[in-house]
C-alpha cells in the first residue's frame, strides 16, 4: 500500500483524471473531495462489501431454478410444498 | 476475456460486487418461473441470480439514480430502465436486495448495480409469497 501524509486542502491525484482532495480534518474523521469522471464509480468500502457479500448470497444455481421456484411460490419456506402450477 | 456480445446481451461494465470478471448477462424469463426473471452470466463460470422487479416486492418502491449512474447506463432522464433486486434463495426466509437493485438501459443494454451512500431499503428485505 502506498501511503502519503497529506494537509487540509492538499491533494492526491490518481491516473490523470481522479484528485482526492482533504477538505476537512475533523476529531472523528476526514472529510475527503473526490473529482472523478463521471463514468467512474466511487464507494463507500463498507457498502460495496455489504452489496458484495449480498450478491455472493445471491448467486444461485441455475440447474436447480424449478425447485427454487416453488419453494419462492411457497412463500420462501424450506421443506414445504411448492403449490406449482 | 473476451468482449462477447450479441443480440439479448447486457453488459455490466464494472461488474457486480464479488463477480468483477463477469460482464455479459442475458435475462431469460419464462412461465415457469414468473414472476422471476433469471439473470444468467453467459460465460461458463459466470453467476446467475433469480430477480425480481422491486416494485413486486414493494409497490412505492424508489430509488434516486444520479447524473453518474445515468452516465453509465447511458440514458437519458426520463427514459424506461428496467429496474430488478437480487434474491437470496439461500436465505431463510427468502430475502431480496432492495438495497442495491440492478438497473438496465434497454436501449444501450448496460446495466449497472446501484450502490447508493444512503437508502431506505435492506439487502435482505424478507420476502413474501408473490
């Protein structure tokens, strides 16, 4: 990791079209501005983690949809009965 | 790998959080599973999610997208996107991400996952029978 001591108003810059800017150093935390492009995503670490771990959950297999169906159709419950159709 | 496309293709540019390798996804819908659309990644190793159109889950469902989003989908405001939240079929109960909804411009055929700072919704919002 490359780290760099920074000052109130000073800035870094990454590649030649993002700065990260210090805008307010407080008791609690740092108060950072962010010029990117707009087709650049920027996140919160913890948010992407949390959506991350979401999708990980969420990825299914794809060979066993009918089951997983009927299980949704029977309200999400495991073991029971889907109703079908 | 390789920039696969074709008719049906949707392209994540950045990914999905946990799947960053995988770009191209196709929906496939069917009777046999309505109302869930299947987000299938189209290459071998790719996930596939059971989704949902969050307003199914919630019918005041909202979501802001920024200028940024809009740039990424290439849309325009005001344009059709089609919205869909992930399940967690392996979730007990059922639960859908309305936290970080999938968005698609049909028109360009890019989606994006939405990540906002702030939401009123859960990654895990229990779902009931539809």
């Amino acid at each position: 990791m490359l780290v760099i001591t920074r000052k109130l108003d000073e800035a870094i810059v990454i590649g030649d079209s993002i700065e990260v800017r210090v805008l307010r150093v407080g008791r609690d935390g740092v108060r950072l501005g962010i010029t990117a492009p707009a087709r650049v995503p920027v996140y919160r670490r913890e948010i992407y983690d949390q959506i991350r771990a979401a999708n990980v959950s969420a990825a299914a297999d794809a060979t066993a949809l009918d089951a997983l169906v009927a299980r949704l159709r029977a309200g999400g419950q495991p073991g029971e009965p889907g109703t079908g159709d | 790998m390789p920039h696969r496309t074709g008719p049906g293709v949707i392209t994540f540019g950045d990914g999905l959080p946990g799947f960053e390798a995988f770009h191209q996804f196709v929906l496939v819908r069917s009777p046999s599973i309505d109302p869930f659309t299947l987000v299938k990644g189209i290459d071998p190793d790719a996930p596939s999610f059971l989704a949902l159109d969050p307003l199914q889950v919630d019918e005041h469902y909202s979501a802001p997208l920024t200028a940024p989003d809009l740039a990424r989908l290439g849309a325009e405001a005001g344009r059709p996107l089609l919205w869909l939240a992930l399940l967690s079929a392996s979730a007990d109960p059922v639960t859908v991400n309305l936290r970080a909804p999938i968005v698609i411009n049909p028109e360009t055929m890019q989606g994006i996952q939405l990540l906002s700072a702030e939401s009123a919704y859960p990654v895990d919002y229990p779902l009931r029978p539809v």
